[in-house]
C-alpha cells in the first residue's frame, strides 16, 4: 500500500471525533472548521461560554455574531475531551503546559496532539512542541499554525495554513480539516512551524514599533526582511528547515501580523513606538499579544544557540523599560555595516 502523502490527502481517512480545548476566538474558529466533518467538543474553561453557546449557539464572548453548528457541543469537563480521536490546544502559549498536565490523566496514548498557539514558554526557553513532548511524551505531536484571523476562518474567508506531524498524522489531521475555503498543507517540519508560530510575533511587535514611531513604511519592509533573516539563522541553529520558514508558518504568517491592524501584536507595538508604556496597554481588560512575553524567551534561546538577534533584542529591550523605541531605533542603525546574508 502506497505511503499517505501531501499530494494525495484523499487517501487518508479523517478522525472521527475531535475536540477543541479553548473556546478564545481562535478555537470557537477552528471548532466550525472541524465541524464541517465531524463531531467537536468545545472546552471553555468559562461556564457562561458553555451555557452561552448551548443556549444561543454564539460565542457572544469571543466571537460574537458568529453562529456555530449544531455538531459544535460546548463542554466544561476537559476529561470528556480528553476521548476525543484528535485534540486541538488552543490555549494562550503561557498556558500551555498547564493545560498538558490536565490532560495527562486522562488522554490516551498516541492521541494527536495539535498545538495552535504561538510562543515559546518563558523560564524555560522551550517551543511549544517541546513543551508537549515534556509533559505528554506518548502524545502524537502537531502543530497547526500560519496566516490566520479567527473571524476571516469563521465567515469562511479564504485562509491557508500547515500543519505539522508525522506524516500520517498530518495528512489525517489534513483530511479533516481541509474546506475548499480553509486549506492546510502538510509539513514534518514540527520544529520549523512551532519557531515560525512564535518569533513572527516578536517582529510583529517590532513593525508596530516602526509604523507607532512615524519611521515610513520602507523602515517597516526592512524590519520585516531583517526579521526575518533573523528567525533563519535561529531556524538553522535549530534544525528547522529553511522551506518550512519561507512557507505559509513562517513568512507568510509574518507579513500579515506585521503589517495589519487587526493583529494584536502589531497594534501593541504601535501603541509602544506612539509612547504608551507596556503596564498600560496589557494585562487584564487588553487584548493578549503573545509576542510580549515570547521576546526575552526568544532571545534566551537564542543565546544558548549562540545565535544574535539584535532586532528581537531591541524589542525585549523597550519590553523591559531599558530604552524606548527611538533609543532602540538608533542603537539598531549605529550596528556596523555588513553583507546581507549574515
């Protein structure tokens, strides 16, 4: 029997059954992809989420005016996921690894694991699939990242992403996720994905800056291209493949957060290179922009790698309160001059 591959994803058989743990914007989006095959389980964490939805079949909390399927159930009981055939997290990246250690009593061996946040654990320095393979090392890991917002994937925009596992689990993941208009393309490369999903955040945060601070847009293209040679070299150190970064999960994922408004953390750097402090425009009552907290994770990893990212730098830098953004502007272009592709 031929081996399931990317090129022929009719060949494999979707999962059955599949719940989402996650009810933010992001998971109630996924849910109504997933539910176009199958029967999902909504975990809210938030029991007016789960009543809300029974009741009205709205997330009116998250992804208000966006009515779900019936083949949606909004659960509270993150056992009753845990029976899933399939398991979407779509946890904040910072709470990832608590949400693992709930599952790990009760989820069965060889359940794929799919993981749709993005960061990287702060203290730890680990990519999110790292973080999966530390706390539920029977678990199949995958990643499903690339360039998306919740409401364009729930009105049924256009959208592409990758998915990342071993093969024959992401070509079944591919299978029962894949709409003509939600379109996963499949990848190996979990690593590549997993450091794609996270740094493009932190140089999100970056082009915010540039564009808060009246820099000009052909600054804010040289952020973006020097970024992104950035997250190449730390790719390289890593064992990421350098396709899987130009792709869907890394570039692609990168030029929409850095250049649209909708994103949060290109709207937190704005509101930083504008002369907004970061206790002011985060926590409670803000929008989350993960690149925050990945930035000094970012550059921690990095540095055991012994890999230098001066633009990610500068980001944690202002993030600290150690120099704001025209300081940082400045230290950047004081750098000496250099040939492009180091």
């Amino acid at each position: 029997m031929p081996s399931l591959t990317a090129t022929d994803p009719n060949s494999a058989e979707p999962y059955g059954h599949i719940a989402v743990i996650g009810a933010g914007a992001w998971g109630t989006a996924l849910a109504i992809v997933a539910a176009a095959r199958t029967k999902v389980l909504l975990w809210a964490r938030e029991r007016e989420v789960v009543d809300a939805i029974a009741r009205t079949r709205v997330n009116g909390l998250f992804l208000p005016s966006i009515l779900l399927p019936e083949r949606v159930e909004a659960i509270g009981d993150i056992a009753r996921a845990a029976t899933a055939d399939a398991v979407l997290l779509v946890a904040p990246a910072q709470h990832v690894r608590s949400v693992l250690l709930s599952l790990q009593p009760v989820l069965k061996p060889k359940v794929p694991v799919v993981l749709c946040a993005k960061g990287i654990e702060t203290g730890s320095g680990l990519l999110l699939s790292e973080v999966l393979t530390d706390v539920l090392p029977e678990a199949e890991p995958a990643m499903l990242s690339g360039p998306s917002f919740a409401r364009d994937v729930a009105r049924g925009l256009p959208t592409a992403v990758t998915i990342a596992a071993r093969e024959a689990v992401a070509v079944r993941l591919q299978a029962s996720l894949g709409q003509a208009w939600f379109r996963p393309y499949v990848s190996e490369d979990v690593v590549g994905v997993a450091l794609g999903g996270a740094a493009k955040n932190v140089y999100a945060i970056a082009c915010g800056m540039v564009e808060g601070a009246g820099f000009g847009e052909s600054a804010r293209a040289a952020a973006i291209s020097r970024g992104f040679a950035e997250l190449l070299r730390l790719g390289a150190a890593l064992g990421a493949r350098s396709e899987t970064l130009m792709g869907l999960s890394g570039l692609g994922d990168l030029v929409l957060t850095a250049t649209s408004f909708s994103s949060r953390n290109f709207s937190f750097g704005v509101a930083l290179g504008k002369g907004a402090k970061v206790q002011d425009i985060s926590g409670a009552g803000h929008p989350l922009a993960e690149g925050a907290a990945t930035a000094p994770a970012l550059i921690a990893r990095a540095r055991r790698h012994g890999v230098e990212l001066p633009i990610a730098e500068a980001v944690a830098a202002v993030l600290a309160g150690e120099l704001n953004v025209r300081d940082a502007a400045e230290r950047l272009l004081s750098r000496p001059l250099k040939p492009e592709v180091r």
